[in-house]
C-alpha cells in the first residue's frame, strides 16, 4: 500500500462519523500490504475479487459478497483481477449482530447501490437529510444480509499450522489424516482433536473448505471447470461440481454472477 493511501485511511477514520465510504481501485496481483483500522470496515468490489488473509483465517470475497472485518484485525488483501473497490468505515456499534467477529455477507442488489452512492456523500461538509437517510437504509440492510461460509480459520498450533499451510499450497493432496498426522510427528487422534479444538471443524471439513477457497480462485481466473476440479483434488468436474452446489447452492459458472 502507498502512503497516500494510508494517508486516506487515516483521514477516514478521523471523520466523526458513524459511517464513511471511499473507493480505490487496485490492478491485479496488487496487495495492501499487512494493516489494521481502528474502526469495523466493509470491504467490497464492484468489480475483481480479493483475496484476504487475517490473523483469524483467510477469505475469497467476489463481488456479489462483501467482507465485514472487526476493529484491530491485522489482514492483507491481494487482487485477482482488476478490482474497484469500497470500502465503509463503521463504528463497531452500529451494528452489533457484526461488530464481533469476520465474516462474508451477501449483497444485495440495494446494498450494492447504496455503498456506491455512500462513496459520494462529501467528506468536508456535514451530511445532507438523503445523506442521513441514504446512511441509515445502508446499516439497516447490513444487518438483515445473510452470511456465507467462505472463512478458512487459521489454527494457532504450529504443527497443526504447518499441516494447513500445506494443505492450502497443494490443495489436490490425496493424503489422508493418518498421513499428515504422521509427517507432523502426531499421532491421528491428536490431529483430529487439535483441528475440532483449533478450528472449530474437523480435518475433512478443513480441507474442503481450503479446497473451495481454491476453486473459488481459479474460477475467478478463468480457469476451466476440468483443471479448477482436478487442481484442487477432484477426479471429474462432476464431483466437484457436486460439491460446490452443496455449499453454496449454485453451479461453479455461476457463482460469480
């Protein structure tokens, strides 16, 4: 990140205000570089997709989902794809339901519209009666969005964080538990107990999910459905399409529409 731009951050987070919204774009492969707000902040594009590491786990956020990130969290985010992005600075209290922990929410049609106007509202003069309203509507659909699991928790154990790390860099892996239980220096039911106490999943739904969030990935890419199946482990596009749809209710070619 330039320091103009922290610049700006900093400059929004100065303004006494419960939200303020600003735009940035960002060509691909660019990362912010490791930050933190001292405010909630939403982070969403209108256009490419982010890909966001945290110290509380790793997201994929595409363009119809938004990321709500608490005060503090120390996170960086990488481009896949040109990205125009938004971003609204909250104060953690507006919206409580949020104000706790991470997570991926969906966007509506009207939230997508009212963070675009939001960006617009002048930051060197006090807000209009449709700035105020415009502000009000746009927390009041924040929260009633629905979230969505796209989170990738991160253990804190570092043999179990050796394991995920790997299983992240090789998502086609076949190995099973027994084996990185084994190349850990673990025994299987250490590392089955280690990943429900560290992650809050067990082995199985980790690596899943690490898969997702690799297919998620390469379909942003472009990439086809045969090599986003089998690059994260998957014999036929079949299968993996099969899975996806399990998750997230719709077929991987259009999931970014």
């Amino acid at each position: 990140m330039t320091s103009r731009a922290l610049n700006d951050h900093k400059d929004f987070h100065d303004i006494p205000r419960r939200l303020v919204a600003m735009e940035n774009h960002w060509p691909s492969h660019a990362s912010t570089g490791w930050h933190s707000h001292p405010r909630g902040q939403l982070l969403y594009a209108i256009k490419g997709v982010m890909l966001v590491q945290s110290d509380a786990g790793a997201w994929v956020v595409p363009p119809n989902r938004a990321l709500w990130m608490v005060a503090g969290l120390h996170h960086n985010v990488t481009m896949s794809g040109d990205v125009e992005m938004r971003t609204a600075y909250i104060e953690g209290e507006v919206i409580p339901d949020l104000s706790e922990q991470a997570c991926v929410i969906n966007v509506s049609p009207l939230l997508r519209e009212l963070l675009v106007e939001a960006v617009k509202i002048p930051l060197d003069s006090e807000p209009s009666a449709r700035d105020e309203r415009l502000i009000g509507l746009l927390i009041d659909e924040l929260k009633v969005s629905s979230t969505v699991a796209l989170h990738l928790p991160i253990p804190a154990d570092p043999r179990l964080k050796k394991i995920c790390d790997a299983l992240i860099e090789q998502p086609a892996s076949q190995a099973g538990a027994a084996d990185w239980a084994k190349a850990a220096g673990l025994g299987e039911r250490t590392l089955h107990r280690l990943f429900s106490r560290e992650t809050g999943m067990t082995f199985s739904q980790w690596r899943e999910q690490a898969r997702l969030l690799s297919a998620l990935k390469d379909i942003a890419a472009g990439k086809k459905g045969i090599e986003v199946a089998l690059n994260c482990g998957y014999s036929s596009q079949s299968a993996f399409s099969a899975m996806f749809r399990r998750h997230f209710g719709t077929a991987p070619s259009t999931f970014y529409r």
